[in-house]
C-alpha cells in the first residue's frame, strides 16, 4: 500500500497539471468574431457553389445583365438627349423663319429701289444739314440689314450643327439597341446550352401578387449605376459585408413586408455572394428547410414579383426561384444548373443579384 500512495499522488499531480494546461489555454485562445446562430429549422447552405449552374454560367450572366443594364441605361441617355435637340430644333427653325422673312423684306425693298436708291435718297436732299441725316439713316438702315443677313447665317448654322447632332443620337440609339439584342441573346445562349446538359427545371413566369415599389437607388448624373465595392457591414447572420446597393435592396425589400429569413454574405464560392452583391431570401420563416410549398411557395412567388416590379430602382442583375432564373433582357427562363437539392435549385429561398 506504501508503493501505491506515490503513484497515486503522481497521477492527481498530472491531472491537475493537465486541467491547469487545458483552462490556459481556453484562456490565452484567440477569440474569434460572434457568428449568430441560426434560426431553429435552418439548413445550412452548401459549402462553395451552391447557387446552381457553374461558375463559367453565373460569369456568362453577370457579364450579359450588366451589359444589357449598361445598354439600357445609355439608350435612355441618347434617348433624353434626342428630345433636347429635337426641341432645339423646333426652336431655332422658328427663329429661322423669322430671320428668313426679315431678310427676304429687305432683299424686297432693295429690288425695288434698285441700286440707285441710297445715292437718289441722298440727292434728294436740300441742305447739308438734311444731307448727314439722310446719310445717317441709310447708315444704320445698311447696318441692321447686315445684322440681319448675319443672324440667319448664324441660325442656319446652328440648325444644320443640330440636325447633325440629332442623327448621330438616332445612330447612338440603334447602337445601343444591338448592344441589348446581342446581350440578351448571350445570357439566353448560356442557358440553352446549361439546360442542354441538365434535367429541365421550371417553365412559364413565377406569378406574384406584389404591388409594392421601392425606392430607387442612387445613380449618377446621367443615369448610369456607379460602381460600388464590398463595404458596407452585412446586417444579416452572414456577418461579412456587402454593397451599399445590396443593403438598400434588402432594406427595400424589408420595408415592403418581406422579413423572412435573410444571408447575403458567403466568403466562398463563384457567384456574387463573395462580392457582397446577392442574398438569399428564405421563404420559410425559420430558414432554409425543404422545398417550399404552400404559403411558403406564395412568399417567395411575390418576393420574386417585388423584385421584378423594381428591377430598374434596385438594378437587379437577376432573380432565380424554384428553378427559374429572372434576366432584365429575357424575363422568366428555365434554370436547371442545379445538384438536385432546395438550396441549389432554389427551391427553397429566392436569390437576389445587384448591379
């Protein structure tokens, strides 16, 4: 029993050691940021791309959404600009009209005096002192002709540099129409070819009841979207950031009574979660569960007509909801770049990508 008193004080010596080592270092531990739990029910997404389709897919959108929104916007530029030269124009061959008449009195009155009017005039006086008079007259009559002659040739210049102006805006505008055939016909073309190689998904529109409109975002002086980075702090579980566009879609979006279940931010993966420009939108109220049905169904179907109806406010890029995908140029096509499951056949949130 004496032999076996040290090595049972060894082993409580160890042990203590051991609790003393593990409670230093759960003390001296880094302490990583909050994450919120998530809601009771969720299913967390699928690591890396989730979203459907491939990256070469989601890249093939971005890039024909964005153009066709470019286009959109320039368009209407050439078009506001069509009708301020278009009023100019009704303005200027008005004062060309006047200017025209003026000067076609003159040339009346010349004719028919002749060239021998000015000297005759001047003949005709009877003393010197009516003499300078007359000569002053005829002076300022000569003057005012010419400034006359001038202001039309000055008119008609302006009107011939606005004609000018005009078609090339009528040039502009058939450019950038082409510009949008041409993208739209890209985005359509990427999703052919996806659905070629996958099961197909959904047909016909998602028909919401939304009427709600949101407020838009901020552009530019001529209408076009700036360009915006990651840097504004994600306000949902997400805890990343995202676009000062993105929050305020979502913060629209909340406004108008969709107050679901929210994740924007995703450090991995292709689409535009990693560059704070997408959320997913659960339409169940506890997460992303199973695929939706029911009322469930109807929140996403007017979530994604809310959307929809306030593309152009919000610059939406695209919709996609129970596997279907929303392009600015194309409306409702089938999108079946999905593994099979809710999350990446979107059936079970509606996601949500900004300019």
């Amino acid at each position: 029993m004496a032999a076996v008193a040290p090595v049972r004080r060894t082993a409580a010596r160890l042990a203590a050691l051991l609790v003393a080592t593990l409670a230093l270092g759960l003390a001296t531990a880094p302490v990583g940021p909050a994450v919120a739990a998530p809601p009771a029910g969720l299913v967390a997404a699928a690591p890396g791309d989730d979203e459907g389709g491939t990256p070469a897919l989601r890249a093939q959108l971005d890039a024909a959404s964005k153009g066709w929104l470019e286009a959109k916007a320039a368009l209407a530029r050439s078009v506001g600009r069509q009708k301020q030269l278009t009023d100019q124009l009704t303005t200027i061959n008005a004062e060309l009209s006047v200017r025209d008449t003026k000067v076609g009195e003159i040339a009346g009155v010349a004719y028919r005096t002749g060239r021998l009017g000015t000297a005759a005039a001047l003949l005709a006086s009877d003393s010197p002192e009516g003499f300078m008079d007359r000569a002053a007259a005829l002076g300022q009559v000569a003057a005012n002709e010419d400034r006359a002659l001038h202001d039309l040739i000055e008119t008609r210049d302006r009107a011939t540099a606005t004609r000018t102006a005009l078609n090339a805006e009528i040039q502009e505008q058939r450019r950038q129409v082409a510009v949008m055939a041409k993208r739209k016909q890209q985005a359509e073309r990427a999703l052919e070819v996806a659905n070629d190689r996958a099961a197909s998904g959904g047909s016909g529109g998602i028909r919401g009841t939304s009427t709600a409109n949101a407020d838009p975002a901020p552009r530019n002086s001529d209408g076009s979207w700036p360009p915006e980075s990651c840097s504004v702090n994600d306000p949902t579980p997400a805890d990343g950031c995202i676009t000062p566009r993105t929050l305020h879609a979502l913060k629209e979006a909340k406004s108008a009574g969709f107050t679901r279940y929210v994740s924007c931010y995703r450090p991995s993966g292709s689409g535009e979660h990693p560059k704070g420009r997408a959320c997913d939108f659960a339409a169940q109220s506890d997460g992303f569960g199973g695929v939706a049905s029911g009322g469930d169904r109807t929140y996403g179907n007017n979530l994604a007509a809310y959307f929809i109806r306030n593309s152009d406010a919000l610059a939406v890029l695209y919709v996609i909801w129970f596997k279907q995908i929303w392009l600015p140029s194309s409306g409702w096509k089938s999108y079946s770049g999905g593994n099979g499951d809710p999350s990446s056949d979107h059936t079970n949130h509606v996601h949500l990508s900004v300019y």
